[in-house]
C-alpha cells in the first residue's frame, strides 16, 4: 500500500484497473466505508498482499474475528479475480462474492477460490466467513506461457497471470 500512496495514480492493486487511491487506499486508511460487497472484498486482498493486519481485523465481522492475525512473510498474493456477486449494493443486508486470488510462496504459485459472505455489523460491510471451492499449489518450473492458465480462466497462461508473477 505504501507505494500507492507514494504514486497516487498507480493502479490498484485489487485488479479494478482503477488508480489505488480512487480505489481501495482510502477505505483501507479509514478515510471512507466500502459502498459494497465487493469493494469490501477487493480492499481486503489489498490488505492481505501489503501485510495491513489492523484493517484485515477491522474488517472481519465480530463473530468470527480472529484475536490475532499473522501473515505469513514468504506468500505474496499477486492477482485478484472476481468472478460473481450475489447481492451486497449498499441497501443490502448480507452478500456473497466468489473470487480467485492468485499467489506466489517458495516457487511456488497457486489460486485460491473461494465463495466469502459478507454482511453488515454497525452499517457497516464486514467480512464473515468463507467456503473454499479449490486451491491449487504448481511448481513455476512446470508453467509453460502457451498452455491454459492453471488458474481455469481459460486463457494462456501468459496473457494471464504470467505477468503478475513477475
């Protein structure tokens, strides 16, 4: 998160294509709430890929919130994908948002899939728990640009997630 606060016109780190601080940056700050679901849910990688645990607790629901939270140091979180949402606009009362979230740890990369439901505490959007639909570690050495993208997008692995391992 530091550098895009350094370069406020750097894109967002959730995939939105937006610049960080028209994006996530100022809900991970506190400046604003997330409006949805989703923005919920896209700040939170943020916050998992720039090792922001404050807000990561911040964020999760009073009854399932962890008391503490350790990240681990080797797992880079590289690329979100949202793949749907079910409800979650800001007259909504809960909502569910099912993504791929791609990562990198000990030459290692992989995808993590997951359907995560969110609802309100306080007016609030807060994450509450999640049902993990796969995850898939793959050695980088096995990777090869033309095949399909071992996350199921459907497109070559180059045009894929290839560029946000780099």
């Amino acid at each position: 998160m530091e550098e895009l606060l350094d370069n406020p016109q750097a894109l967002c780190g959730c995939g939105s294509g937006r610049p960080g601080i028209h994006c996530c940056v100022p809900i991970i700050a506190g400046e604003r709430p997330a409006e949805t679901a989703e923005q919920l849910m896209r700040s939170r990688f943020v916050a998992y890929a720039s090792g922001q645990i404050d807000y990561l607790l911040a964020s999760w629901h009073s009854s399932t919130r962890p008391a503490q939270l350790q990240l681990s140091a080797d797992l880079h979180w590289r690329r979100l994908q949202v793949l749907s949402t079910d409800a979650g606009a800001s007259a909504d009362g809960d909502a569910w948002v099912e993504f791929k979230a791609v990562y990198q740890q000990q030459g290692r990369v992989g995808f993590m899939h997951e359907r995560s439901r969110f609802v309100r505490e306080d007016g609030a959007w807060r994450y509450i728990d999640g049902e993990s639909l796969s995850s898939e570690p793959v050695a980088m050495n096995t990777l090869k640009r033309n095949e399909p993208c071992f996350c199921g997008s459907g497109k070559k692995f180059k045009k894929c997630c290839a560029p946000s391992l780099r």
